[in-house]
C-alpha cells in the first residue's frame, strides 16, 4: 500500500483553480482500482490519497496530476507493508 501524501505549495485559492480538474484525476484513479480512500489534510494544506497497486505507475499517475502539472502541489509517496488490518480491509496487505 502507498501513502500519497500532497502538500499544497502554493495558495489554497491556487489549488481551488485547479480542484476540477485534480477531483477528476482523483475519480479516474478509484475507477483503475489504484485509490482506496482520499481527503483533504486539516487544516487544509494538502491532501492523502491511500493507494494500491504498482509503484512505477502510480508514480506515472501521480505525475500527470493536474496539481503537479500546475505547480500547486508536491507529493511525497510512502511505501507501508501492511501486515495486520481490521476484518474487510484486507486489500491493504497488497
């Protein structure tokens, strides 16, 4: 599992500009089966998004995130071996 975290670098009115967009590229990675869980930090200075999948991809994914492309936010990608979860979130030992 891959902790996505993202840090706004620039003004929350910056990142409003481009929150569209970037919800959209958040929608399309739950339809690739990648995003788990995802929300705003409080306060709001960035984001975490949960992920699965492969690591070389997901970096790809994250690449191509309208806040990277904008400059309005950087991610810091965490790699987490999960070994005990709670009955029905299994998916996270992935």
């Amino acid at each position: 599992m891959y902790i996505l975290s993202l840090t706004y670098v620039k003004p929350n009115d910056e990142a409003d500009r481009h929150m569209e967009r970037h919800t959209a590229w958040v929608k399309e990675g739950y339809a690739k089966g990648w995003f788990l869980a995802s929300g705003r930090k409080v306060p709001r200075n960035g984001g975490v998004i949960l992920a699965i999948g492969d690591r070389t991809a997901i970096e790809a994914y994250v690449a191509a995130d309208p806040f990277i492309i904008h400059g309005v936010a950087e991610y810091d990608i965490t790699e987490l071996a999960v070994t005990t979860a709670v009955e029905g979130l299994e998916i996270l030992k992935r």
